[in-house]
C-alpha cells in the first residue's frame, strides 16, 4: 500500500509540473522520472531512519518517501522563495539532510562518493547506517563511478550503487553507452556482488532493494543493482524524444510499474477497486492544494541575493 501511494503521489506531482511547465509558468523545463517511480519508491520503503541518499533528476518518490511534501517539490520546481533551496535553485538539484537526502549536482556519477563518505562518517559514531546512492546507464560512463566503487568496495562501506537503466542517456542508446552484458556484471570487477532486477515490478524490486539492504546493513560492503526499466518521456519537457521507437515504449507502456503493482495486488486480493479510488482521490486532492498553493507564492526577494552565500562571522 505504501509503495502503490508514493507512486502514485510522484506520478500525478510530475504530471502536475509537466502542465505548468508546458502553461509556460516554469522558468527552465520539468524532469519527469515517469515508468521509473517503483525503483526509487521501494527504496524508500525499505529505508531506515539514519539511512543516506544520492537522488538524481528521476527519483522524485524518493524525495517524498523520505518526507519531502508535494508542496515542496512544487515550490522548489517554481523556484520560490519558501522552497527548499529558498528559490535559489528552480529545478532538480534539491535534498534535505534532515530527511537523510543529500542535494544533488548534475555531473553524472559525482554523488556516490558523497554518500560513501557519509555512510563512513555515520558508522563511525556507531549507527547502523547504509546508502543508496541512484545513477542512470549513462552515469556509468564515467570515472567518477568507477572510483566510488572501487572507493567504496576497499573499505566495505554498506553502499547500494542502483543503476536505474532506462536505456537511453538523454538521446544516446545504450548500444553506444557500454559493451558488456549486463551493467550488473562489472560488480565482478570491484568484488562486490552484483543484481538485476525487473525495475517496472514493484514486488520484485522492492523484495530485491529490501534484502540487499538488510544484507549490507548486517555484513557492511557495497553492492550494485541493474534495475531495468524505460523513461517514458523526453529528457526534460524540452525534449520530443523522437530517437526512443514507439516499438520500445509501448513494450513498457504494457508493464507500466503503477499498473503492475494494482494488477499484482488485486490478484492477491490485497487492494479493492473502492480503495484504489479513495486513494486516487485523496492524492488528486493534495496534489492541486499544493500546486495552487506554491503558484500562489512569491519568488525570492532580490536583496536576499547574497544570504546564504558565506556563513555569517
Ligand atoms: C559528467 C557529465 N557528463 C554529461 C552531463 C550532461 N548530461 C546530463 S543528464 C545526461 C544523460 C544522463 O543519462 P543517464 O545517466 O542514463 O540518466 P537518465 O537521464 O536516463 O535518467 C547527460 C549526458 C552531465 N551532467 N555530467
Ligand atoms: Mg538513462
């Protein structure tokens, strides 16, 4: 049920942002992480309090399954002045150390040496903290990963390294991204083990994320996780993604995660069709308070420009 809510949630926030953007009332463009919210909605269900997170742009269940509001993802987006960047920042490069979620930068591949740093510092004032740090199939490109890795797996550092393949770095396939296999299977090479896992299946990737957690947790080394799953729209809302086939999209328009997981439980008689609509509502509801509510607030004041840039003496 938790799972189905936070993807649910992420799904109509970014449908939310993707209307305002294309109204023109959002300075820059929206990233969607549509068809991907089951990877990083399991992750945050199979969290712990004291645990640690690298975001990227596709990962906005994480975002509020580690108690960001969709209030918050709206104002952040609109860049105003009460969001969590204090409306320096209108885009996706937000987090809150509070909720164990570090900000993160774009370069690819540069935020899983963060998190390795901190699950480090974590452990050594004795909590059982473990880190989950997301990177896409193009992220996998660069040193940056091969050196949090290699960092990562010399010092047993309980790190999740997930790949979310959506086979596509913005308009380069991944037959022009890597030659191998499977990406799951250069773990080999930093002697760490190494997952694959159906990412559009809320059942298989939550199980999968859940015990490799409570492995690593227990028995502390990194591990890496290929999840495979499809960006259902562009790049960024300024992008037509007219090189992705109609072929491939409609394969994972059939294994779309939110329907699989209504699909799933309703075989299990775990979900009602009345509950499914209650919950749907309820989320609608939530999600239109809080657009209007951020549209209605004020950008930053521009002699606030210089607050927040050196630490106050
Ligand atoms: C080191 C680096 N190179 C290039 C870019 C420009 N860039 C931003 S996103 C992106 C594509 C990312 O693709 P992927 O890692 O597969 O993630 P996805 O967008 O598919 O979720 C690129 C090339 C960057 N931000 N950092
Ligand atoms: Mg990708």
């Amino acid at each position: 049920m938790k799972l189905l809510r936070l993807m649910i949630q992420a799904r109509r926030v970014d449908e939310r942002l993707i209307k305002i953007c294309r109204q023109g009332r959002l300075r820059g463009s929206a990233f969607a992480g549509i068809g991907q919210e089951a990877i990083s909605a399991a992750v945050a269900v199979a969290s712990q309090p004291d645990d640690l997170f690298a975001p990227c742009i596709r990962n906005l269940p994480l975002h509020l399954g580690r108690g960001e509001t969709p209030l918050g993802v709206f104002r952040q987006a609109l860049g105003r002045a009460k969001s969590p960047t204090g409306g320096r920042d209108g885009n996706v490069h937000y987090g809150r150390l509070d909720h164990g979620v570090y900000t993160m930068i774009s370069h690819l591949g540069s935020m899983i040496s963060v998190v390795a740093g901190g699950v480090m510092a974590k452990r050594r004032q004795g909590k059982d903290t473990v880190g989950v740090a997301f990177v896409g199939d193009g992220a996998t490109s660069t040193g940056d990963f091969h050196e949090a890795l290699n960092f990562a797996a010399v010092f047993d550092i309980p790190l999740l390294v997930i790949i979310e393949n959506n086979h596509y770095a913005y308009s380069t396939p991944t037959s022009h991204q890597y030659r191998c296999h499977r990406l799951a299977d250069r773990a080999v090479g930093y002697g760490i083990d190494g997952y694959s896992a159906d990412g559009n299946n809320p059942a298989e990737i939550y199980i999968t994320v859940r015990d490799i957690l409570n492995d690593i947790r227990a028995n502390p080394r990194p591990a890496l996780l290929e999840a495979d799953t499809m960006r259902m729209r562009g790049h960024g809302e300024h992008d037509d993604f007219k090189y992705v086939p109609e072929t491939l999209l409609q394969v994972y328009r059939r294994r779309d995660p939110i329907r699989m997981g209504i699909r799933g439980m309703q075989a299990a008689k775990l979900i009602t069709d009345d509950q499914i609509e209650a919950m749907e509502l309820e989320i609608a509801d939530e999600i239109d308070r809080s657009a209007r509510q951020a549209l209605s607030e004020e950008e930053p004041l521009a002699d606030t420009l210089t607050q927040g840039v050196y630490r106050d003496a």
